[in-house]
C-alpha cells in the first residue's frame, strides 16, 4: 500500500485552471490584441508561469524584453488574484473532501506539489491547509514539471521514496514529472495526452482509496 499521495492543485483540488488560462487570455488581448486559441491551455497547463508565458510568446511569435517579460507575469499573476478573490470551500472539485477524509482516515501522508506559487494562499481559501503534511515548494526546485524535481520533493518532504507515493495530475507535463519520478502517476481529465499516466479517471470524482489501491503495484 502507498504510504503518500502527492497532489496538484490547479485542476486536481480547486477549480482553477481555466483562470489561469483566462488571465493569459486578457493579457494577451491588452499587450498584443490577440486571441489565444483554446488549444494552447493544454500547453500551459502544470507549466510555471514563466515557462507559460515563454510558450505564449513562442505562439505569437513575439519576443519581449527582460523587463517586459517580469511586467507581464507581473499583471498576469493580478488578473489571476483578483480571479481568486471568492475563491472558497465550495471551489474544491468534485470528490476531493471525501477523498482527502478518506486519505487521512488510512494515515495517508499528503503533500501539495504544484507549479503554483500561490499554492499555500489558495489551499487557505479552500481551508485545505491542515491536511497537508508538506509543501513542496517550487520556486526551490531546479526543473518545473515536466521534470520530476517537484514530485520528488514532495515525497522528501514526507520522508518518503517517490515509489511508496502516488502522485495525481490533470495535466500532460504533470504526468510526465510523475512518471519520471517513480510515483504511481494518477491522471484526471480526459485529454488525449493523459493516456500516458498509469491510470486514467475522467475525472475528481472518481478519486476513491479502493480504486488505486487495486492497482498501486507495490502493495
Ligand atoms: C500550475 C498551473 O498549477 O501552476 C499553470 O496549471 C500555472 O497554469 C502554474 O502557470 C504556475 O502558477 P502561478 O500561480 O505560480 O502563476
Ligand atoms: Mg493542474
């Protein structure tokens, strides 16, 4: 039996991805009076905010100067904030709170291992934060997903070996960072790209202890 679970956050516990690709949206349409096509959420989705940013810019096939570049994550991050200013209890995705009981019950270890920086501030507002054993932080890893470098912080941080964890992702490059980790990779969601996870959910609420047991090979 798995001994952690390492979560994301943006589209694992809260509702809140598509407010970070609605901020790229509005950003995008001040500076540069462009639409961002919705195909370009999968590619941003898990990935920093610096490295989102690089990925828009490469798609407009712009480039900016260091400075311009600070002030548009700058102004990206306010328009995310101010998108969260309600954010609550009721934001947690379908499933999360029973399967969080659930984890807690079974004296699961959690840790949060997500891109965000805003990580901590949100599972306040979700009032998640006592049921974390660890952040792991990621303006302290080398490499943001898809490399591993979070996933195995995480799994440190819980003083546990990334195989006794089981980490869960909504996101391609997430999967990638799990996989590449040695973590049991959970993925919800249905896009194509998630194929590559070792089980597949559509969706949070198909988050359930029994399920992943069965299937977690290190039992
Ligand atoms: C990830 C999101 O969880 O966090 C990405 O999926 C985001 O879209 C990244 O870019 C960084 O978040 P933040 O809050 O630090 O800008
Ligand atoms: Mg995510």
């Amino acid at each position: 039996m798995f001994k952690g679970v390492l979560f994301d956050l943006d589209g694992v516990i809260a509702d809140t991805s598509t407010l970070h690709f609605d901020a790229w949206k509005k950003l995008v349409n001040n500076y540069f009076s462009a639409k961002l096509p919705d195909s370009l959420e999968e590619k941003t989705k898990g990935v920093s905010r610096g490295d989102s940013l690089k990925v828009i810019l490469n798609y407009l096939d712009v480039s900016v100067s260091d400075t311009m570049f600070q002030r548009l994550l700058v102004e990206k991050n306010q328009t995310y904030l101010a998108s969260l200013e309600n954010l609550s209890i009721k934001d947690r995705l379908p499933g999360i709170t029973e399967f969080i009981t659930e984890l807690k019950q079974h004296e699961i270890k959690l840790a949060l291992a997500s891109a965000s920086l805003n990580g901590p501030a949100i599972l306040d507002k979700l009032e998640l934060r006592d049921a974390f054993e660890a952040i792991a932080d990621p303006s302290k890893v080398p490499y943001g997903k898809p490399a591993p470098d979070i996933f195995i912080a995480a799994a440190k941080a819980l003083e546990l070996n990334p195989r006794d964890c089981v980490g869960i992702e909504d996101s391609s490059a997430g999967i990638t960072a799990i996989n590449h980790s040695g973590a049991y990779s959970v993925a919800v969601g249905t896009h194509p790209e998630l194929k590559a996870a070792n089980m597949l959910l559509a969706s949070t609420a198909e988050l359930n202890l029994d399920t992943i047991r069965q299937a977690y090979p290190h039992n």
